[in-house]
C-alpha cells in the first residue's frame, strides 16, 4: 500500500509551510559575523524525505524558498541567500533520504544522516566562496566589508577562503549535525502522522527509525 499522490502533494505542501515558518525565525549565534544566521528548517525537510523520499524532501526544501523570496523578495542580492540554502539543504536532504530509502533501519538512517551532514558541508564552501560571496561582495560594498566583520572576532583572518574554513564551514557542520539528531529523535513519532499510518513493507528489513 502507498500514500495516494493527492495526500502526498498535501503533506508535501504542509511540510513546506512548517519549513518556511522555522526558516523565517532564523537566529545569530554567538561568535559568527551578524550575516550568518542558524535555521532548523531542515529538520523538516528530512522528516519530509525519510518519510515520502528524496523528491518530497527537496520538493519541501523548493517550495520553503520561494515562499520565502515571495515574502521578503529578492533584494540586492538577487535571492542568493535562497538560492545558496536550497542547493545546500538539497544536497543534504538527497543524500541522507537516498541511503534511508535503500536501507530503511536505524543503521540505514543513521549512516544517511552522517552522509548527509558531510555532503552538505562540503557543498557550501565551494558555494560560498565561488558564488555567494562574491555576490554579495557587490551587494554590500565590496569583499572588504565582508572581511571585516570576519576580523572582528578574529583579527588574524587574511582572506575570505581562511575565514570561510574558520567560520563557516564548522558553524554548516555544526548546523548539520543538530538539524540530524533532531530528526532522529521527531521522525519516528511523526512518521505514522505524515505517512497517514500507511505502514510501507521493505524486504528484509524493518523500519527502526
């Protein structure tokens, strides 16, 4: 027995609106330049792809953005911070529900989770440093501006790929890391809810998570 298509685009599109929701009250953390802010919006998209696969997952990650740049609207940046969260949380979301799809265990979880951790951090620094930054470098009134909002945590940044290795890419990791957990610990619960208590059938093995 599978979830009808209809009651899947509806949980896709609920999923969406949760997403969009967590991704809007995004939050500064301490020790990172104003800029960069922490979301747990992802949390919803992997929920969303462990339970209906990776197309829905990403589909969530899709529909969160827009939603988002129809409500903020694109700005100086030309949606870049959008464009950058959606192909970074896809990555992520592809990743972890692929391998839970071909191995619906804890094990199988748990292994797509950490993949999904790691293709997600390396997906933003080549991002960020390639694409995003350079935009917003023109955005904002040059790189020099952007480095120095770096330098002031720490002084001893030289140039934008170090402070992208110093700053970004342990806070993506970082991010990562509680956005899986935290789905580790609400999908199981929630998946009977969104799956609309469909129980799908996998040989050989039995869904621990």
């Amino acid at each position: 027995m599978t979830v009808s298509k209809t009651r899947t685009m509806t949980v896709i599109g609920m999923m969406s609106a949760l997403a969009f929701v967590v991704y809007y009250f995004d939050f500064n953390v301490p020790l990172m330049p104003g800029f960069i802010k922490l979301d747990l919006s992802n949390v919803i998209s992997l929920i969303t792809g462990f339970s209906l696969g990776p197309v829905a997952g990403v589909a969530v990650c899709l529909i969160k953005n827009i939603i988002h740049l129809a409500v903020k609207g694109a700005g100086t940046t030309m949606g870049i911070g959008d464009i950058f969260d959606f192909v970074s949380s896809a990555v992520f979301c592809f990743t972890a529900a692929t391998i839970y799809k071909k191995n619906r265990t804890f094990k199988g979880a748990v292994m797509g989770s950490i993949a999904g951790v790691l293709a997600f951090t390396a997906i933003s620094l080549p991002l960020n440093y390639y694409v995003t930054y350079p935009i917003y470098a023109k955005a904002f009134g040059g790189m020099e501006a952007i480095m120095g909002a770096y330098k002031a945590i720490n002084s001893n940044v030289e140039t934008l790929f170090g402070a992208l290795c110093l700053f970004n890419t342990p806070f993506t990791l970082v991010k990562g890391v509680i956005c899986a957990v935290i789905t580790m610990l609400l999908y199981k619960p929630l998946s009977p809810i969104i799956k609309g208590g469909v129980k799908r059938k996998s040989k050989g093995h039995q869904p621990a998570v």
